[in-house]
C-alpha cells in the first residue's frame, strides 16, 4: 500500500482566527476556503482546518482526544528557527518552548497555534528537504 | 516560506503495539526504528511514532490536547474505502465511523489507531494523488 497521508485536518474553534495564524504567521495561502473550512496545498499532502464541532461529528468523535501529537515545519538553517517561532506568536501562537538543540542534533521550537495544535519549527541536518518542499529520511 | 509540512509525529503508549497496527494494518515498512520512536517515509513527508511522554516533555506539553484532527489516506476508488477499514481492525485499529458517502462528495470512514489517533480513509475524486502518492488538490 502507498506510505501516503493525504490530509492532516485540524479542528478550529474560530475560521477567521486560524487563517490570520497560518496566513499571517506561516504566510500559507489556501486553494480553498469557505465559512467552515479551508484547505492549504501542502508538499504533496493538504492541510485543512474545519470547525471542530463539524470534524467531530464527521468523524464520530467527541472529548479530549489521545494526547500529544506534532506537526513539523522544517526549516534550511539553524538560524531560521528562532525567527519563525517569534513571527508565528504574534498573529495568535502561543511558545510552548524556546529554539534549543536536540540531544539527536539539529535544533528546534514548538508553537501551538491559536486552537493548541501543537508545531516543531526545526532544523535537521540529517534530512533532506527538496526545492518543492518534499522531506527525505537520509542527506 | 515553504507550504511544507516536514513530520507529523503521533504520541504512543506501545511502540510494539504501534508498530503491528501501521506495519499490519497500512503495511508501511519503518525507514528509522529504536525502543521509543520509529520513522515511516510517507509521501513527501515522514510519519513519526514516538514514545507520547517522550513527545509531550519535547514539547514541554502536558494533558489533554487540542481536541479533533485527523490523518486521512485516501485510496483509488469507493470500493476500496471499506476493505481497508476492516483490514485496519484487526490489528488494533477500532473503527469510529463505517464508511458512507459524505455530502461533498466522495466516500469514507475512520478509524482510531491503538493510541486513538483517528484515520480518515477515503475515496475523493476532486483530488489527484500521483504514482508517487502525492496529493493535490483538483484534478
């Protein structure tokens, strides 16, 4: 079977709020939106982001979920860390923890964004990232 | 900046138990694996399972989470949407939603991992995924 995800949909309490963090912090367009959800084009994946009381019912699921999970941006320096962990916090995201190394090498952040999904901003010298975004396992 | 999502990286109690339901169930072979976090080379991105008190004191993130998100893989057609789900069963997935058409077209269901992190599997027509199992959003 193809080692394929295809959609990552995080649940949002407010649509208006999540495009300003993701808009304004990330600098993501969407490919499409609407009053309920909005769909970004990712590296050969989508990111959506639906009003969670819709995403709970779509998928027969209520309460507080099965704890901790990430996201990751990486970016194509150490230096480039800091810098989006600080521009991600003002249109609405929340640091969870400051830019520092690893012990497994590469350096790294975590913001929440303003519904508390939870993104590593990292630098990881031991994966490679094309021109078109894609992430290898290997240099 | 990069519309890239580099890792998405999901919490687990048992990395053995994991590992039987995406090696079984999705039949995803580990690019990267040790005693508390294995890699799966996904399309343009890398799927992580990583000990979930591990993840939540990297993250400096305790409790509950945000509440819904959802992975999705999506398949080739509506009749491969079910097989799936019921294959994801038997190594510890448990099914959330059977699969039905949803109002926007297309068709599917969900099911929760081991560690309850819930999977979309569906069929979309209004979206292309090459041979290399990448996603884009129209046709």
């Amino acid at each position: 079977m193809q080692q394929q995800i295809s959609v990552i949909t995080l649940g949002v309490a407010d649509i208006a709020r999540s495009r300003r963090f993701y808009g304004e912090g990330f600098g993501w367009e969407p490919v499409f939106d609407n009053e309920e959800v909005i769909f970004y084009q990712m590296n050969g994946l989508m990111l959506g982001t639906w009003l969670k009381d819709k995403l709970a019912a779509d998928m027969r699921r209520e309460g507080a979920g099965p704890g901790p999970y990430s996201l990751a941006h990486n970016v194509a320096s150490a230096d480039d860390v800091a810098p989006l962990i600080a521009r991600l916090a003002d249109p609405g995201g929340k640091i969870l923890r400051e830019a520092d190394a690893p012990p497994h090498g590469g350096f790294r952040g975590y913001v929440a964004d303003p519904d508390g999904h939870g993104w590593e901003i990292a630098f990881n010298p031991a994966w490679t990232i094309d021109a078109g975004g894609h992430v290898k396992f290997g240099v």
